[in-house]
C-alpha cells in the first residue's frame, strides 16, 4: 500500500462486515488517533486486498502496550495512546515497547512532560473546554462512523425479521394445512 494523495482507504472493523469509506489518509488518521481503529482491523486502498492497520507504515502504529495482566495492546499510534492516558486507560508509568527498533519507553516520556502537565491541570480543573479541539473533533469522526455502523446493522437486523417472519407464516401455514388432513 502507498501514501499517494490520491488514494481512497477503506476500513473494516475485526468483528463487524460493515466497509467505512472511500476515505482519504486524513480522514483514516483521525480515526487511529481518536482510537476508532484498532491494530486487528483491516485496510484497503482497493476495497479487494486488505491489511492489518498496523501493517500500513503511514498511520505510525508503532506502539504495543504493556497491559497489567502481562499482555500486550498493539501495536498502536501516539494518539491512540494519548486518547487511553487521557481515558485513565493507561498511566504515565506504563512502559511501551516500539513495534520495530524494540525501544522500551513509559507513557510519559513517549508523551512528554508537556503533555503531562496540561492533562493534569486540565484535570484538577476538571474543565472539558481544556481539552483540543482535535479530540473533539476526532470523536465526533468515530461517533457519526458509529452511528452510520449502527443504522446499517439496524437496516439489516430488520430485512432478516422480515425474512424469517415470512418463513415463520409460511411455515405456520403449512402446519394448519397438515393438521387439516
């Protein structure tokens, strides 16, 4: 897979059918950052040959996470890390290990003393307005994919009664007519 401007990505949720897209790389990379799209899931520039998200050096999944339980979550972006910290998800001594070099870091240092120190005064204030604009925005991308996802599943969910409420009658139909004879 490259990175050309042109090129129109699509995305498949591991455990769902649904295809997200055509979309651009921007739009893609908001949904790694937001943690819309996970390392298991799959991309494609044709809609035919797919790939872990991972495996596509451009959204800089490079990260795997060192859960408590002696697992690991990844690999993954920065900004899947960030939306975990930011979540209470991850704390700021968790190590991560880099994908490819094996580089160990902790969440505070891949994420900065900078980075740090605002979420925590954000969070002694706990003021939402101290948060980026880019979160918000990167959220309300996963909430309207989700809802799509959703309403698609719903659309669906409702053709499937609908075919087994006519096999149910047809089926109940059939039965009276045996009792009958």
């Amino acid at each position: 897979m490259s990175d050309s401007p042109n090129i129109q990505y699509r995305l498949r949720k591991k455990n769902e059918t649904e295809v997200f897209g055509p979309m651009d790389l921007e739009e893609l990379k908001t949904l790694v950052d937001s943690a819309y799209v996970a390392p298991e899931d799959e991309i494609s520039e044709d809609g035919e040959t797919w790939k872990h998200s991972h495996e596509l050096d451009v959204l800089e999944m490079s990260w795997k996470v060192h859960m408590s339980d002696g697992q690991f979550y990844g690999p993954t972006s920065l900004g899947t890390i960030k939306e975990f910290f930011r979540a209470g998800e991850l704390n700021k001594d968790q190590e991560l290990t880099h994908a490819k070099s094996g580089e160990i870091r902790t969440v505070g240092h891949l994420l900065g003393d900078d980075f740090i120190s605002e979420f925590e005064a954000a969070q002694g204030k706990a003021n939402p307005a101290a948060f980026p604009a880019d979160l918000e925005e990167s959220l309300e991308v996963a909430r309207e994919l989700r809802i799509q996802q959703l309403e698609a599943d719903l659309e669906k969910t409702k053709k499937d009664y609908d075919m087994l409420m006519h096999q149910y009658r047809r089926v109940s139909e059939e039965l009276l007519q045996l009792k009958k004879k």
